[in-house]
C-alpha cells in the first residue's frame, strides 16, 4: 500500500500528538511560561476575536455560496441515489441504474 510521505504514519496518532502536547505544556512550564495568563490577557482575546470575525467574513461573503451549491450537489445527486439503491439492494430489489445485481455463490 502506498502512503504519501506528507501523510505518515496515521496509526497512533492521536495518542502520540497527546504526548507531545503534554511534553510542549511541560516545557512551557519549566520555563515559567504561564498558559493561563496569556489566553486571558486582553491583547490575546482581541487577536483571537479579530480572527474569528476575518474568518467568519470571510466564510459568509466569498466561499459559503460555492460550497453550499458544491454540497447541495453531491447530497441530491449523488449520496441520496446512493442510499437509495443501496436500500433498494438491501431488500432484494434492483438498484436504479437498470443493471441486475449480481448474484453471491453459494457458501459450501
């Protein structure tokens, strides 16, 4: 199997990036760094509120349009004429593409 080496190795991921968040809050902490004071410092919350309304901006004005249409899209033509037929499958009928639905061999 191949795997892109911008991917890596995806198993134990999580747990790993939990470790290296807790050896990066140790760090900080060695180095009398306090975590607390500067999310709650007024300069960080104005920073944080400043990005919140660029990106809110940016999401209502110039991409919610094209993304909505590219989503209506795939939900109405393509996932529910999936789940469609695969219910119609699941009951024993034929999918709606006209094309029999193949026939498992016998377990033995």
């Amino acid at each position: 199997m191949f795997t892109s080496p911008l991917q890596g190795n995806i198993q134990g991921g999580f747990i790993k990036t939990i470790i290296i968040i807790v050896i990066a809050l140790l760090i900080l902490s060695y180095f009398g760094f306090d975590l607390e004071k500067t999310v709650k410092d007024p300069a960080t919350q104005k920073n944080f509120n400043y990005v919140q309304r660029v990106v809110l901006g940016i999401w209502q004005n110039v991409l919610k349009k094209p993304v909505m249409y590219v989503w209506n899209i795939f939900v109405n033509l393509i996932w529910n004429t999936t789940v469609d037929n695969l219910k119609k499958i699941k009951n024993g009928g034929n999918a709606s593409f006209g094309v029999p639905n193949p026939q498992l061999p016998e377990a033995r």
